[in-house]
C-alpha cells in the first residue's frame, strides 16, 4: 500500500514546494495560532502602513462607501473572504448598522475557532447585527454556497490578500469569483499601491523582528505538524521589494550546506549554502494596473476609495 495516499495536505504542498526549482513554501501556512497571533503584531506596527490605510478609508468614508454598494439602502450580504478577527470590518458595520440597513455579515474563513471569537467580539458590539458564519476554504465555499444565498451580495476581500498571488493567479482567481456571481453582485477589494520602494520594503523588514518570527513561524510548524527538524539557527528570512514587478518578496536562505529530514515524507533535502527558499509574495499595485487586472478578469472599476497618502485602495468592482 502506498503512503502517499495517507499524506496530510500539507506534507503533500511541502513536499511540491521544497521539489519545484526554485524551492517554495506555501505562504497560508503561516497561519496557524501562533502565527495568527505574529500577524496581529504585524498589523499593530507602525511601519505595516496597509492596516491604518485601510482603517482610515473606512473611517473617512463609510458612508461614500455605503452610498455606492446600497444606493436606497437595498438589503444586501456582505460576505467576507478571508475575514481573520474582522477588527478593521467592524467600522463598517457599526456604520451600516447606525444606518438602520438591512444586511447579513457572512465572515468566510479556514479557521472555525477565529470565525467564532469574530462572532463573540462583534455582538458584544453589535448585538442586533444579522450574522451567519462560513467555515472553510472560500474556494470551495463559494463553490458550494455561491448561489444559494438569497438576494445580492457584496464580497469585501480586505487587507491586500490579493498581493499574496502573482498577477496570473490573482486573474484566475477573480475570474472564478466573477463566473460565481450573479449580475447586481459586487466586490469591494483592498489592495496595497506602489509607493515609495523603501516604505514598501520596511513594512516587510521591520526593526523589531515581528515579520522575520513570522516567517521562522512557517519552520516551527512544519517542524511540529509533519515532523521536520529545520534549524533555526541555519535559516535567515530575507524579505525584498521590486519595483518593476511590484513584488515584495520573502525568503529563508539557508546560511550553510545542510540537510533537514521530513519525518511525514520520510525524505531528507539537501539545501546549499545561501540557497534561497520563497515563502511569500505581497503583490502591489498601480491604479491602471488595477484597472487592467480588472478588465482581464471580467469586472469593471465602479470606484476607488483612497487614503490620504494614496498608499492604499478600496476598490469596488462591478
Ligand atoms: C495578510 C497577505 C496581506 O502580504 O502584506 C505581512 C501578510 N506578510 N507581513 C501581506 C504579511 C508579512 C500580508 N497579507
């Protein structure tokens, strides 16, 4: 019998990730409780500008925002992808809600537990809000519940998520959300802009070390989870930025030649000294080039919502 079929998910993505040249390791990995928890640090430094950009748009304009997504305040879902503990969608509630509009809150995430800590933390706010939690992958769930939802729907992607894809993926995934909606539906997604490169490469290379635990993170739990041993001491995270791609990027470089073995695959990886492996992708943008990602898959730019730097947008498509 073959073990292979007995392989968890995420010994099979380790495995596809650490075989591929160059070597990767999937970024959602980074999301387990303790790196949950590095990631709401992350968002609470000061040089991680994307979560007060975001947070300031929604407080400025809410109410714009409001006016474009409900004109006559027509009842709507607001399902969101990827929702984490909801804390900078919570403005927009508080607004909708003293509003006195009719909608339901569908928060969409991986993780059940923070789905139901979302939910305790926003009644004990907003008692009276409508709300109808969607635990898992929101690929599949948008698969399966897509059209069973009654009435319009509005999808917030929040927080730069897109960035996590290269432009390619990112235009496949948003054709496929375009092919699951129905024609008054809309998308209301947070994106990172291009901006002055070293702005973009401290919040990626912060003084405090937050990201680089991050990233470490990522070892920790391959480490528990499907029985590695990588060495902390041998790795380095690198993050860097490209203008021209507009790619922040993250990597462990292993700073000597040395062999990690992966109890779950029974397969030892030889990595050489200063050999890099990709952990991650922050895509950003420039408006047109937004406007173009739109175009290609399907969508058109109803409006832009911008902070007052110009750092980051909300963009509603249609
Ligand atoms: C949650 C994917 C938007 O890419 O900016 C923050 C994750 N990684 N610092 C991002 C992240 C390093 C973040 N996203």
């Amino acid at each position: 019998m073959s073990t292979i079929t007995e392989l968890s998910k995420i010994a099979k993505d380790v495995r596809d990730g650490l075989t591929s040249s160059p070597r990767t390791l999937p970024s959602k990995y980074f999301y387990d409780d303790a790196g949950d928890k590095l990631f709401q640090s992350i968002m609470a430094m000061p040089e991680y500008y994307l979560t007060d950009c975001e947070f300031e748009i929604f407080q400025t304009q809410a109410d714009n925002i409001l006016n474009t997504i409900a004109p006559n305040k027509r009842p709507f879902n607001l399902i969101e992808l990827g929702a984490g503990d909801g804390s900078k969608t919570r403005v927009l509630l508080r607004h909708f809600q003293e509003k006195g509009v009719d909608f339901t809150y569908c928060p969409v995430d991986i993780s059940a537990g923070i789905l139901e800590e979302l939910k305790e933390e926003v009644l004990k706010e907003l008692p009276d809000l409508n709300i109808e939690l969607l635990a898992g992958d929101y690929f599949e769930l948008l698969n399966q519940r897509i059209g069973k939802f009654e009435g319009r729907n509005v999808f917030l992607f929040l927080g730069s998520t897109i960035g996590n894809y290269n432009e390619e993926r990112a235009t496949r995934f948003l054709q496929k959300l375009r092919d699951g909606m129905r024609e008054d539906d809309q998308l209301l997604m947070g994106v990172d802009l291009k901006k002055d490169p070293s702005v973009i490469l401290k919040a990626y290379n912060d003084p405090h070390g937050i990201t680089k635990e991050f990233n470490m993170n990522l070892l920790r739990r391959l480490n528990v989870e499907i029985g590695a041993n990588f060495d902390e001491r041998y790795w380095m995270h690198h993050p860097t930025y490209d203008p021209q791609s507009g790619e922040a990027r993250s990597y462990l470089v292993s700073t000597k030649p040395q062999e990690v073995y992966i109890e779950a695959l029974d397969e030892t990886y030889s990595f050489e000294a200063w050999e890099e492996v990709h952990t991650e992708i922050s895509k950003k943008y420039s408006l047109n080039q937004l406007e173009k990602l739109a175009q290609a898959s399907g969508f058109d730019v109803a409006e832009n919502f911008l902070d007052c730097k110009h750092y980051f947008v909300d963009t509603l498509w249609r």
